[in-house]
C-alpha cells in the first residue's frame, strides 16, 4: 500500500506520490475497456488516489474508461485530472487554449468522465498565439462555476510559467497550481529551471514518462533485439537506435541497468524513485498498459535511493542534461520556424 502522501503545491490537497497515468487505456494502447477497469481499480486499492487523463487520449476513450472505473463510489476519494489543447476534430477550433474551445471541451470532459467536477484542469501544451490571460479567464470561470477545482499547465518553459503566475496576479485570475513536465533518468532538462520555478512559486509537479517512453522498462540493453511496441510503430524515430542521440539514450539505459542491479533493484524501480527523490516532485505518473506493468510499479514510492546511488546517477546522465532533445516534449516555435530568426527581406 501507498503510505505517503505529499501536498500538491500550497493547494492543501494531498495526492499519492504515484499518479496513475491513462493513456494507454484505449484505441492506442490496451482496448479492452474491462481490463482497463480493472487495472484503474487495483492501482487504486494499492493507495493510489491521483489519476491523470487527457481528452486527446484515444479521441476521448481514456476519459471514458476513467469514468467506467471512478462509478459506484469511487470518484469521491479521488483526485481527478485531466487536460485540454490537442485537436478532437476537422473544425480548426476543436483545438487549443482560446475561451471558445474551452467552455465546450470541458463539459464533453465531464461527460465521459461521468462527474460534475474536475479536480485538476490541464493547459496541455503552450499556445503562445493565444493571450494566456484569455485561458485564465475561461479556467477562472469553470473555477467559480464548480466545475473544476484546480488549474494545471503541461510542458510550459519557465518563462511561460512565471508569466501564468504574473497574469493571475495582476488580472485577478485564479492561479496556475501545478506543472506537468516530462522528467526521467534520460531527461533531466527540467533540472535547470522548470523544477526551481516552480519551488519558487509553491506549484505542486506531477511528471510524465519517467519511463522515458520505455527506454528504462528494462526491455532495452545492449545487444539484445529491439523490443516492438505499439508506441516505437508510430514513432519510430524515438526509437531509432542507429540515432546518435538514441545511441546516447541506450549506452545510458545499459548503465543504469547495471547500477539497479547492484542496487538490488529494477531498473524500473530505480528510474521512479530517482523522479521521486528531487524535492520539487509531487507524484510520478506511471502509465501501464497491462496489470503486469502496473504491478511492476507498484511500491516504488517507497524506495529511497543512497547518496552513492544518486551521485552514481548523476555519472551517468549529468543533471539538467536531456539524451534528446525530442525529450523535452515541447519545442517553441522560435526553434521551430526558422522564419522568425530571420528579418524579413525587402
């Protein structure tokens, strides 16, 4: 059984320091709803009491399946969270962070989620054209509403979160409470100043893939087959190991492999209590696709790593440092568009 449990933020709301994560439950992972169920209830009779989801997951069916799982009793002693941005549909405003998008998505949420109320409502990625104040607005009123608790962003630069903080301060807007960054053994970018940021603004973190997309499931070592999966099929250049970058992430991975083992743990249970261990972390999200992946996770919030081992760790992959790039899962459109780093020509 899960026995700690760490304040999400300055909220005073208390989550597991494991969240269990959904995406994988639907079209794009495991389709069997009633498996799906029952691996949501077992998380949660293990102690688990914060669970992630998204409605671009599956188009909707994670969200669905949560729902299925949290009726009859459940929903009550659970913190909920999910998220909004990503595109569910033709309409070039089926997508986003403009109020429009917003005031609709969020009751299609609850609707398959099956609740009145969200606890954590997620800005899933930036979306630097739209005014982040404009957000804050639409989220301030579902606030004030009832229908969500809490506000979350995901992947935001620090910049973008100290902006999330000014705005509400300065617009009288409810404020952003917590970070959902991507974080692992692999990817330890956020070190340098997303994890400060948000010790410095009291912002409860709740990291995805700690896993690093399955890089430390344990499936890859060196000279062994390159494990399939549905995720490495739809991206295969993550996964590409004749990559430099990936080639990085796999002499890593091997290492590290090691350095549980010595420890006498897995490596998935080394990666997860690395997460856990930095201050800033409110809860890892662990993302089964099978009861066995579950249970592999399982009671790794109660391992605590020596000094050795984390200095080891650090050998390894030095902090702050990302094997790729991709990693960082956002890439701001001043990298991306290579036109606005260059003046206009006459």
């Amino acid at each position: 059984m899960t026995t700690e449990h760490r304040l999400l933020g300055r909220t005073g709301v208390r989550v597991s320091p494991l969240c269990l994560g959904t995406m994988m439950f639907g079209a794009r992972g495991n389709t069997d709803h009633a498996d799906a169920v029952r691996i949501i209830h077992k998380a949660l009779d293990s102690g688990i009491n914060f669970v992630d989801t998204a409605d671009v997951y599956s188009a909707g069916e994670s969200e669905t399946i949560v729902g299925k799982a949290l009726a009859g009793g459940r929903r009550e002693n659970v913190v909920l969270a999910t998220k909004f941005h990503g595109g569910l549909g033709d309409d070039p405003n089926e997508r986003g962070n403009s109020r429009r998008w917003i005031v609709r998505e969020v009751e299609n949420s609850l609707r398959r989620l099956g609740t009145d109320w969200i606890d954590l409502y997620q800005v899933h990625r930036p979306e630097p054209e739209t005014d982040f104040d404009e957000t804050l607005g639409a989220l301030t009123d579902l606030v004030r509403q009832g229908k969500i608790r809490y506000i979350g962003t995901s992947t935001f630069e620090p910049s973008a979160i100290v902006e999330g903080q000014w705005t509400a301060e300065r617009r009288g807007r409810e404020r952003v409470v917590a970070e959902q960054p991507p974080y692992s053994l692999l990817a330890r970018g956020i070190e340098r100043e997303v994890l400060p940021v948000a010790q410095r603004y009291g912002l409860g973190v709740l990291t995805w893939s700690p896993l690093a997309g399955g890089w430390l499931s344990g499936r890859y070592r060196k000279g062994a087959e390159q494990p399939q999966s549905s995720r490495s099929d739809r991206q295969a250049v993550r996964f590409d190991i004749g990559s430099p970058e990936n080639a990085a992430k796999l002499d890593a991975a091997e290492a590290l492999a090691q350095l549980a083992e010595e420890a006498g743990l897995t490596l998935v249970q080394l990666a997860l209590a690395f997460v856990l261990e930095h201050p800033a972390v409110t809860s890892a999200i662990i993302g089964p696709r099978t009861f066995e992946q579950l249970e592999a996770q399982l009671g790794a919030d109660r391992i605590r790593l020596s000094r050795d081992v984390l200095d080891r760790i650090d050998k390894i992959v030095p902090p702050g440092t990302n094997l790729s790039a991709r990693d960082a899962g956002y890439v701001p459109p001043a990298l991306a568009d290579a036109e606005l780093r260059r003046r206009p020509r006459p």
